[in-house]
C-alpha cells in the first residue's frame, strides 16, 4: 500500500540534518502464511557521509526491534521478502529485494526514506531437554515509582538464592521483599499497587522465554537444559554454568 506524510509520521520525526528510515516491516514465518508484527522502527544511517545503505544495515535495525519486542527468542531474521521495498518520502522506487544485492546508493536531495513490505523469519526449535539442571537461581529487581512520576529512583536488587526445579514462587513473597525494601530505603513511602511482575525463564539458556504476570500468581521454576561453561580457545568444557531465573517488578507508592 502507499502512504502519505501522515503515515510517514506516525514512524519518524524527520530531521533535515541527517537520513533517517521509516522501517515498517512485518516478518512471514517460513513455510506458513502466519505474519508477524514488527513495525514502527526509526533508523538514522549509520554513516551520514556515505550517500550509501547497505542491506545488512536495515537488516540489523530490524533485529534490534526484535530484541525490543522479544522476538529473537522465538525468530530468526532469514532475508527480506519478496516484496520489500525502499521509497523516497515522495513514493519513488530506490530498490526491491528482487534486485537489491549488498547495498543502495541514495539521492542526494533526499533525507528521508520508507522501507516497507516483509521480512522472512525463520521459527527457533528449542532442543529437547537432554542433561536437565537441578537448581535455578532467581534473581529479583524491583522499581518502585510515583504516579505522577516525580519520584522514581533506581531499581533494587536481590539475590532470592538457589532454588530447585519443581519449586513455586508466589506473588505474595516477592511482594513482601518489596515491601521490606521500601520501608529501608524510602520509610516515608508505601506501595499503593502493582504495576507488572515478568518473569525470565533461563536467561542464559538457548531460547530464554517471557512470562508476564499483572496480579497475582504461583510460578513453577521450569526445567531446563544444563548451561555447560566453554574455554573460549579450546572450547573444552569447564563445567556447569548456574541456570538463572530473573523476577522484575514495579510498584506504583505513595
């Protein structure tokens, strides 16, 4: 479809002193019709003196939105679709993935661009659980903040220990730790309620997976596979790395 300056701007706040890509993609998984969301992306050119965009490029400032939206976990960005397109701000035709190879050279006059259509993603299989670990250790970050925003200090750290596979975490014991934390850092503060609770299910694993959780709730540490540290240079192994389980937390205070 085309687009008119109301569209371009709902991705891009046009600066004339740099080019700047309005990247509105979405990805088609590989070998099914299903579509993937990962519009709304704004890039400006790495190399501002180089009239020049290369493929890998508008390639990496995709994969980056993916990361934002959790995406890498579950895809892996292939290639452009068939039926991406770069465009001028005016509507017209720098390159289509059929003919566009390393790179692209851009107009002189022009600072800002549209790249639209697809990009193939290929769906991550997670490997069967072969040599499972025993223990996690759950790591908890909790922010508190404001309504208004006004007070909204850095985000605390606990280390919750080593816990089995197989054991349940409830809402109510990470609430008590945030309460005892408010009370020793800001005593002059108390939680009025809970903005989110997510949790990272083996953040150092393969394919790490989100789990958001608005009220209240009971989580089950899952199993995984054993994390097995290498020698970098050798590659020889060196032993067990410890699984990790990450609890992040908001509390709106007043």
């Amino acid at each position: 479809t085309g687009y008119d300056s109301d569209y371009y701007a709902r991705y891009i706040d046009p600066d004339e002193n740099k080019i700047t890509f309005a990247i509105n993609v979405d990805g088609f998984v590989e070998g099914s019709n299903q579509e993937i969301l990962i519009r709304g992306i704004h890039h400006v050119l790495t190399d501002q003196n180089q009239k020049i965009v290369t493929k890998a490029e508008l390639l990496d400032a995709i994969r980056h939105q993916m990361v934002l939206l959790q995406l890498d976990y579950s895809y892996e960005l292939v290639d452009f679709a068939p039926d991406a397109q770069l465009l001028t701000r005016d509507r017209r035709l720098l390159f289509a993935n059929r003919n566009f190879e390393e790179s692209v050279s851009l107009e002189d006059t022009i600072q800002e661009y549209l790249l639209k259509g697809h990009v193939i993603l290929r769906k991550r299989v997670e490997e069967p659980i072969t040599h499972p670990t025993e223990t996690a250790n759950i790591e908890y970050k909790v922010q508190f903040a404001t309504k208004d925003g006004e007070f909204h200090p850095l985000p605390i750290f606990v280390d919750y220990g080593e816990k089995h596979i197989g054991e349940k975490l409830t809402s109510d014991e990470f609430r008590k730790i945030a309460e005892e934390k408010l009370l020793q850092r800001y005593p002059d503060y108390m939680i009025d309620q809970k903005e989110y609770t997510i949790i990272k299910h083996n953040s150092l694993g393969q394919l790490p997976r989100y789990y958001s959780y608005p009220d209240d709730f009971s989580y089950e540490i899952q199993d995984r596979q054993r994390i097995m540290a290498k020698d970098p240079k050798s590659g020889k192994e060196l032993g067990e790395t410890q699984s990790i389980d990450n609890v992040f937390e908001k509390y709106l205070i007043t």
